[in-house]
C-alpha cells in the first residue's frame, strides 16, 4: 500500500466515524497486513507507513476511545515446521531481519504434519569462452561448454522428471508428485526464465509457461509473420530459410543445407527443383497458402493455423503457452480487420511497431509453474524451486529516482552521472531497494509447502555474494548434511541435519528402480501422528470406561439414553445464549425433538435443566459477556515420548483480565465428594485444556472447574492434581 492509498483509507476513516455516517454504537476498525511481504515498491508500496506510529496514532484517535490492539500472526497454514525453521535462522541476520522489517522473526506451523526440507544445489558458473572471436564452431558445443543459465535450466527439469518417471512420493501425503505440484520461481524474466520453459518442454514435463508473454517478439509469432513475409515476397531468402526450420514445416537443418547451399537464385526456385520430399511437401503448402486471400490477416492466419494444422505443430514445440499466444495474435489480426483498408503487409507492419504483453494467470493452471516471485505472491505449492538465487540487485539500476520531499522525480542512468546533491537520494533508493530484494526472498521462501529448492548461477565477474543463495548457505549450512560427488565436489547440502539418510532410507522403500538416477529429493515416509482427544487421555481408563458417567452406569436408566441426554443438554447450554432469556424455554421445547427425538418424555426435564443451569445468579460468570461457548482447541504435543496431536472442545471458556476460566460439563447424577475423588479422566482433560490454556493466554492465571449438571455445582480442580493427570505430556 503507498502513501496515497493511505490518505483514501484516512478519508473512508473520517466518514466512518464522524458526520451523517456516524453511529452511536459502537464501530470497529480492522487492518491486516505483513510487512515481510511488502515487494511492489514500483507501485509506490512503502511498508514503513503501515507500520510508523503515525498511522497508529490516526487510527486511535478516531476509534472514539476504544483499544487499538496489534495481533501478530505467527502460524502459517502452509508450510510444514523444517522450512519455517530455516526461513527464521535466514533471517536472523540483521541485515536481513532489517529488511523485512521484523526482528526477532520467529513462525510457527498449524499443521499437524512433522518435516519439510530445503535442498541446496550449488550454483552453476559461467564459464569462458576462449576461442578467438573469428573461429565459428564447426560443430555442436559440448554439454560442458552450454550456457550457465541452461544448464541450470536443464538440471531442474532433469529432477523434476526424474521424479514424475518414478513415481516419488510426497512424503506428508503419500501421494505421487504431480508436475501442478511444482512452482519455480525467478526474480526476473532473464534467459534462465526462458530456458527453463524450453528444457520443460523438450523434456515433455506439462507446463502452462510463463506468466507473462511478450506476444509480438515471441518466436512463434515472429515464424507467422515470417510466413506473411515471405508469402508477399518469395525473394526474402532469409525470411525463408528461417520459415522452413519452423515448427509449420518437417525440414530438418540438413535438407535445408542441401537445398540452400550451391543454389544459384533465389531459395524459392531451389525448393521448386528439389527431389527432397519434405522440402517438396513445404513448397506445395507454401503454393496452397499463397493462394489465400492475404487482404484478410485473420482469415489468412485462422486458416494456416487450425485448418491447416498450424497451430497443433507449433504447441508441439512450444507448449502450452502458444495457445494464449496465438489468442492474442489472431485477435490483433480481427482488430487490423476492421479497420478501413486491412492487407497482410499493413498487419505485419502495425505489429512490428507495437510492443503487446499478456499476463496470465497460472495459479490454477495445470503443470509445472514458471513464475517470477512478484508474480506468486499469495501462490503455494508443495515443492517450490528458487531458480536464480545467486542472481543480485547489482546492475540493476534504478535510473528514476522520486524525491517524495519535493516531490520531483530524477533521471541518472548509473552512478557515474549522479550529481553529489543527488547521490543522498540514490544511496536512499539503493538501501531501499536492498531491503525489497530481501523481503523477496521471504516471499519466496515461504511460498513452498512440503519442500524447498535452492540453486542458480554465476556470471564470469561475480561470485554471488550478497545473494539469497549465500544468505541460505551461510545460514543452514552448520545444520544441513552435505552430499559429495565422487571426487569430493559438493552436489548439495541438505537441511536439516539427518534428513540425507531418511531420504536414502524412503528410497530403499520405496523400491526404486535399479537404473534410477540418484535424486536428492525424497523425504521420509510420512508417520502418521496420534491424535488424543483430551476427554479419552487418562492412561488407566479402559477404553470402554473413559467419561462413562453415573448415570451411565446405572442399571435403572438406559446408557445410551444417557450419553444423549448429556449431549443434547450440552447443545441446548450453548445455543439457548443466544436468544433472550424470556424464549428459553420455548426455544429449549421446539429444538429437543430434533436433539433427543428417540426419548420425547425427557424433553421437559432436560429443558428445565438447562434454564436452570443458565438462570442461576452463581452462574452469571460462566456465560455472560466474557466466556465463549465450545471453543476448538488443536495442539501438537509429546505423551511419553511419543509425538501426539491434542484435539478437543473446551465446553465454556472465561477469560477476564489477568484470569482464563475452563469449564467443562459432567451429567453424573452424583458429584464426588471432593476433586481428589474425581475420575482420572476427567483430571487428564481438564488439566490438558488448562496447559494449552496456559500458552494461549501467557501472563493469565488458570483456572479449571467442572460444571455438575444434575445437583448443578461447580467444583474447582487444585492445580496440583492437575499437573499431576497431564506429567506424561509436553505441548508446544
């Protein structure tokens, strides 16, 4: 959010609470948001103001005296706990903490699961070039001699589909990956942007492309309308040539050298003698197309394309993403259309002097993902891969400054043309900056689920300090085991520590194939977590036992009745709250034939019970403004050694200044004569809640009771006893 949205939420304010729009009651206000994750600065975003005392200060003094209270949100429902371990001992560094303007950041994870892994491939370097600059290679270069940016490219989809070939498990769902299951992220759409689509596409790993598409420099494009340039002009050799090694047509570079080399004339007329059958096949559409009606652009190209199988051979090289490619070509071609004098040349040339982008959703979009982080904001996946994190903000440089102050903005290209009353502003923008490509790197990071990659490449000139590979590294590397290649070269480090070994184990397992190339990628098979409701946790309860109440015991009243009377009583506690106090009893008689319609002679009795129960002055506090009703309560947690998750439902929860209150309801038909004498079971639950309790609301004294429903007392359990039910058990 920048500073000018800022003043239009001011304004909504000021309406709100004040003039014709004011109300008597009162009227809350609500404002979320991360400054961790704020990274649209070219939008003007700044987070600083969402967090400058000023903005507080606006807020509170429109908020007609009522508390203005900052939550911070530490869970996260995504990622699994090892990730959100490293992305905090990532930034514990103070530069980067700086950055994300959030010291001491620590997170925490809502889901049950146990794991997640960050894997570190090292950066790739470019390597150099020593052959003179006159000597052109007179065959294919080596793999070693690719481009850093490729071979990167090409080891990531490598992984991926090594994983999609054998089946790998993701190890917290024991399902096999699917390539939807993978999102890779760049900082920019540089080569490396590019090249991944293609390695995905000529690994035939599914893939929408990429999100942004610039539609009159893409290459399919660029072969369409080498097509109207050489259908208007058969002579362009160039143009030809370039055609004939397009996906429209099956000529291969060798007939292509035939054909071309040692012709005398113009390609056109070699292609007419050729005895090449797929040279001939090209010269025979070629003919057909000319004979089109080329005034029309978008006839002439709706034709080449679906009719005559254009548009299949061309998604056979480029994938997905032609589609929309396409989508946007042809409906530029309909707009030159209905202009006054449409023709295939004037087309061709409104396109060469126009510069059309598409954006494109791929959030639900089918395959492996190819974004830039800006462009995942608010994404998620299951594995995520950082592709260019030894890439820097360095020659990067922001050419316009604004100088809010004045406000003027201030064109300087690089350092050198900065005047020294400029460069206090530029050394602003660049720590500004810096702090943003940190703040990237956050969103990055925590984009990921189940599993984190980490890799890139280095130029010839740099070595990537000051980079998000190096933060990484520097950060988990005394934590993560180091895989080693068979002459000692690190091929990856691994966190955490120990995490190597579970991988190798999953994979013997998993009994992956012989010829199965090593991947650093699996996790453990997923153990599944016990979950312990508090109310059956008592470890000497005999299951059939656990909260069986008196009245459930007796041999004069049916068990089963019992048990539903006790929950239907429970219902008509929480709900009846709800209306006033004068239709309870109504309210009470109308819900039990949909409560309890297996016994319509308890009805009157259960609902006098509960007016009671509510009406009783002792009572006031268990159910007036400061308590809440059938609260859920989820923990993970440790019982004797044994990982654990503590799910239940506190009956009524009081929490007043300083004090948080935990009732539960018994139905017994007799109260123990005193808490010591109360079943185990219900000591257990009751002292679990009261932990859990505890962490929720630090700096609040405790306090648990059970609410007898049949002679309708309370009864305080000591804190020592229990203590004592729950001295198996560790939460948090």
């Amino acid at each position: 959010t920048n500073p000018q949205q800022w003043d239009v939420v001011k304004a909504l304010i000021d309406d709100f609470f004040s003039g014709e729009s004011a109300a008597d009651r009162p009227r809350t206000l609500f404002a979320v948001g991360d400054q961790k994750q704020s990274i649209f600065s070219f939008q003007g975003a700044d987070p600083q103001v969402f967090l400058d005392t000023g903005i507080q200060t606006y807020f509170s003094a429109r908020t007609v005296q009522l508390e203005l209270a900052q939550v911070p949100l530490r869970h996260s429902f995504r990622t699994l706990p090892n990730i959100l371990e490293a992305v905090d001992e990532v930034f514990k560094s103070e530069a980067l903490a700086a950055g994300v303007l959030d010291p001491g950041m620590t997170h925490r994870t809502a889901r049950a699961d146990r794991g997640g892994s960050v894997t570190l491939w090292p950066p790739i370097k470019e390597l150099d070039d020593n052959s003179a600059p006159d000597e052109w290679a007179t065959e294919p270069a080596d793999g070693q001699l690719k481009g850093a940016p490729r071979q990167v490219a090409e080891r990531i989809a490598g992984e991926i589909d090594g994983w999609l070939r054998e089946g790998r498990r993701l190890a917290t769902r024991d399902v096999p990956i699917r390539p939807d299951d993978i999102l890779i992220l760049v900082q920019v759409r540089s080569v490396l942007f590019h090249e991944i689509i293609r390695a995905l596409n000529k690994k035939a790993i599914p893939t929408p492309g990429a999100d942004r598409l610039a539609v009159t420099t893409h290459i399919g494009v660029l072969d369409l309308m080498a097509l109207g340039d050489v259908l208007a002009n058969v002579s362009d050799d160039l143009q030809l040539a370039a055609l004939l090694r397009s996906p429209l047509f099956d000529v291969s570079e060798e007939d292509l050298f035939e054909v071309a080399h040692g012709r005398t004339g113009w390609l056109w007329m070699a292609l007419e003698a050729s005895a090449n059958p797929r040279v001939r096949a090209a010269y025979r559409q070629l003919n057909d197309w000319r004979r089109l009606n080329l005034e029309r652009p978008f006839d002439f190209y709706s034709e080449v394309l679906y009719a005559g199988g254009g548009l299949k051979r061309m998604r056979a090289r480029f994938g997905a993403e032609i589609d929309d490619v396409v989508a946007e070509f042809l409906d530029l071609a309909l707009q030159h259309e209905n202009e006054g004098q449409p023709s295939l040349l004037g087309f061709l040339a409104e396109l060469r002097s126009r510069d059309v982008t598409i954006r494109r959703e791929l959030g639900e979009s089918g395959g492996v993902r190819v974004m830039t982080v800006h462009g995942a904001k608010g994404l998620e996946a299951p594995i995520v891969i950082l592709a260019d994190a030894a890439s820097t903000e360095e020659g990067r440089d922001r050419r316009s400054i604004y100088m809010a102050e004045t406000p003027l903005f201030f064109h300087a290209s690089s350092k050198a043309t900065h005047a020294p009353q400029t460069m206090g502003h530029k050394d602003e923008a660049d720590a500004a900056r810096e702090a943003e490509y940190w703040r990237k790197l956050y969103v990055a990071m925590t984009r990921a689920e189940d599993e984190l990659y980490v890799t890139g490449y280095l130029t010839k000139a740099r070595k990537g300090d000051g980079s998000w590979y190096r933060a990484i590294e520097s950060a988990l590397i005394e934590a993560s085991d180091v895989i080693a290649g068979a002459e000692g070269e690190t091929l990856a480090l691994i966190y955490p520590k120990g995490m190597a070994a579970s991988q190798a184990a999953a994979a013997a397992n998993d009994n992956a194939r012989p010829d199965a190339s090593f991947t650093l990628s699996p996790l453990p098979k997923h153990s599944l977590r016990r979950i312990v409701r508090p109310s059956s946790a008592a470890d000497d309860a005999a299951p059939e036992e656990v909260l069986v109440t008196d009245a459930e015991r007796s041999v004069e009243r049916d068990p089963d009745q019992a048990r539903h009377e006790g929950t239907a009583l429970h219902a008509l506690l929480h709900h009846l709250l709800k209306l006033p106090r004068s239709d309870w009893e109504g309210a009470a008689l109308r819900a039990l034939p949909e409560l309890l319609p297996q016994w319509p002679d308890a009805h009157p009795r259960l609902a006098a019970k509960a007016v009671s129960i509510l009406s009783a002055e002792k009572h006031q506090q268990l159910f007036g403004s400061s308590s809440r009703g059938e609260v859920p309560v989820l923990a993970l947690g440790m019982r004797n050694g044994e990982k654990v998750t503590i799910a239940g439902r506190i009956d009524r929860l009081v929490v007043e200044p300083g004090k948080v209150m935990i009732i539960d309801y018994k139905s017994d038909a007799r109260e123990p004569a005193s808490a010591a004498q109360a079943p185990k079971a219900y000591l257990t639950q009751l002292g679990l809640y009261a932990r859990i309790a505890g962490l929720l609301f630090p700096g609040h004294a405790v306090e648990a009771a059970i609410l007898w429903t049949g002679p309708e007392t309370l009864m305080f359990l000591p804190a020592d006893l229990l203590r004592d039910a729950v001295a198996g058990f560790t939460i948090g």
